[in-house]
C-alpha cells in the first residue's frame, strides 16, 4: 500500500515558490513527489489530450471530435480510415518524439548544470544526423531502419564531447562550448555527404534535415514506441539519480555517491533517446533545449520534472506539426522550422538573461 510522508521541499534559488512535496512509497521503491508537478502533469495530459483531438479532426477533411472519439474507441464510422490509418500513426510518431526529446534534454540539461546543454546544440542530434545522412547517401533510405543507424553517431558525438570536456570534472561552460565546436564541425559534415551523394538523395536527406514528420506511420514508429518502452526503467531511475547529480561534488560525494557513474548512466539514456528521435523524425530543432526548462519553470521545482519535461516537448511537437500541416495548406511546413521559429528566439533570450543576472552560462 502506498503512503505520502511529507519531507522538506528543495531549497534552490531557482525554485522559489516550490511546491511542497512529499516522498511516495510503494513496497521497496520510494519517490519524491512535488504536488505542484503532480497538478502541473495533470494540467499537461488534458492539453495534450485535446491537442491530439484537434490533430486528428484537422485535415484536407474535417472529423468531427465526437466522431473522432468513438473511432479511438472503436466504434464503426465511414471517417475510420481517415482518423486511424492517416493522421493517428503521424500522432503517435509525433508524441513519442515529443517525449524522447523532452526526456533527453532534461537528462543532459541537469548533468551539465547549464539550460544551455540541449542534444541539438551540443552536437548529439548533428552525430546522428551525419551518419544517417551518411547511410541515405549510400543507398540506406528505409525509415524503419535509420533510427538504429543514428544512435551509432550520437553515442559517438557524446563521447567525442564527453571526453573533450573532461578535466577532472564535468565543467558546465566547457561541455557546452566543446559541444557546439563539434556540432558545426559535424554540420559541415552532413554538408559534405549531401554535396557528394545522388541528387535525389540530397533532397530526401535535405527534407530529413529540417525536421519532418511527413509520410511517418506505423513502421517508422516503432524504433521509437520500442524505445521508450525498454528504455522505461532507465528513465524511472534517472528520474531519482537527478537528485544526486544536482547536488555539488563534494556533498554528493560525501554521501557516498559515484558522480562519474551517475553521470554517464544518464547521459547515456539522453543520448539514445535523442538519436533515435533524431533517427525518426530528424533533427527537431528546439525542442530538447523548450521543453525541461518549460516543465521546470512551470513546475517551480530545484530539479527538471522528467514527466513534465516529457509532456512538454509531446505538447510542442504535436502542435506544431498540426500548424506545419494546415497554416499554409495546400504546402506543408516541416515541424522543425516551426519549433525553430519558437525556439531561436528563447535561446537568444536565455543567453541574455544569463548574462544579465551574472550566470556562467
């Protein structure tokens, strides 16, 4: 049986205003509970729940919402084919990419202790792009079978990045910097293979390149729905390691902590869940760096609120490829140049601000 004590709340100068929170038991397993994250979720899940509604009644054709849900329920309707087979798949690729970027910006955001540390800015979702575009060059073109094929290259970016940045300790400016050193000298890259391939591949992997969820079913979703789910684990524990990683060293390791361990267990699950994402739908700009500092603001919490991050980032991308789709029909917008549009901005703001408040990043 479950029970709530009550426990302290986190004193953060980030986090004024936090909710209290209490520690939730179950049997052996034991979690810190923010009830503002709990109502700030419960307030995600309806938005995203009428987000998806609104995607799958929006197109060349409308649906009625009504209609729409006795078709999720499975009620027989002459607009079934519309709803299941050519707009629900796309919501499924775009909420599961949602959420593994949420995930996986919020995992490398409170390891590297800098708002900064996205995936897309630190050359993890440019690794996996250029040995994607690398693969589409020579002819490997199905994307079922690319998400695979990007964790090679955003392993192999963290670690070029993890190991760079490396000097006794894990220094927040230094890995950003080092980042975006090897995300520009992975972007020339990507360039190059798309200078050298056939010209039809190039604008297959050109269209890849800006983010795009067009032509994504069942089959392309997979790599990612198997993802999330055998990755489940690994989030339930990264979800509970943030506490210790966002503790400064010395305290943590006085509480007997391997930070190193802890470190590399997380950012390793934010690597992989970001270079499948990237494998699926391309690089979705933005959307890693949005939505954990999104969820943490909204939730007021010291650490970012992994579940929120994660509904964040579904509740971004769904949006935008719904506008991508119907804002400027007949043509169709890539999601990736409206969270950019959303995104470029934010950072630029982010950047001022930590300037002018005197932060290190």
């Amino acid at each position: 049986m479950s029970t709530t004590l009550p426990v302290p709340p986190a004193k953060d100068p980030s986090a004024r205003g936090a909710a209290p929170a209490g520690l939730l038991r179950a049997g052996r397993a034991s979690f810190l509970v923010h009830r503002r994250s709990a109502l700030v979720a419960t307030g995600l899940l309806a938005l995203l729940a009428a987000a998806c509604v609104a995607y799958l009644c929006v197109g060349e054709r409308f649906v009625a919402p009504g209609e729409v849900v006795r078709i999720l329920l499975g009620r027989p309707s002459t607009s079934a084919f519309v709803v299941e087979e050519l707009r629900e798949p796309r919501l499924v690729v775009a909420l599961a990419v949602g959420a593994a970027f949420g995930i996986a910006g919020g995992l490398v955001q409170t390891v590297a202790r800098n708002p900064l540390a996205s995936p897309d800015i630190i050359g993890i979702s440019q690794g996996a792009g250029a040995v994607t575009v690398a693969a589409m060059t020579f002819g490997l073109t199905s994307y079922a079978v690319l998400p695979y094929v990007s964790v090679a290259g955003g392993v192999l970016a963290a670690a070029l990045v993890y190991a760079f940045a490396w000097r006794g300790g894990l220094h927040a400016t230094r890995f950003v910097l080092i980042g975006i050193g090897i995300a520009v000298a992975l972007r020339s890259l990507i360039t190059l293979f798309m200078t050298k391939g056939d010209y039809l591949v190039a604008q297959q992997a050109q269209i890849w390149m800006t983010g795009s969820l067009n032509g994504r079913g069942w089959d392309e979703s997979a790599p990612i729905r198997w993802t999330l789910l055998l990755l489940l684990p690994a989030v339930l524990w990264a979800a509970r390691a943030q506490r210790t990683v966002s503790l400064d060293d010395d305290t943590a390791t006085a509480l007997g902590a391997r930070l190193g361990g802890v470190r590399l267990g997380l950012v390793a699950v934010g690597v992989v869940l970001a270079s499948v994402a990237t494998g699926v739908a391309g690089p979705v700009d933005f959307v890693a760096l949005l939505a954990p500092q999104i969820a943490r603001r909204t939730a007021r919490t010291a650490q970012i609120p992994l579940l929120c991050s994660a509904l964040t980032g579904a509740v971004i991308v769904v949006v935008a490829d719904l506008l991508g789709r119907r804002l400027f029909s007949p043509v169709e917008l890539p999601v990736g140049v409206l969270t950019a549009a959303v995104g470029a901005p934010y950072l630029i703001w982010l950047i001022v601000r930590s300037r002018a408040t005197g932060g290190a990043s």
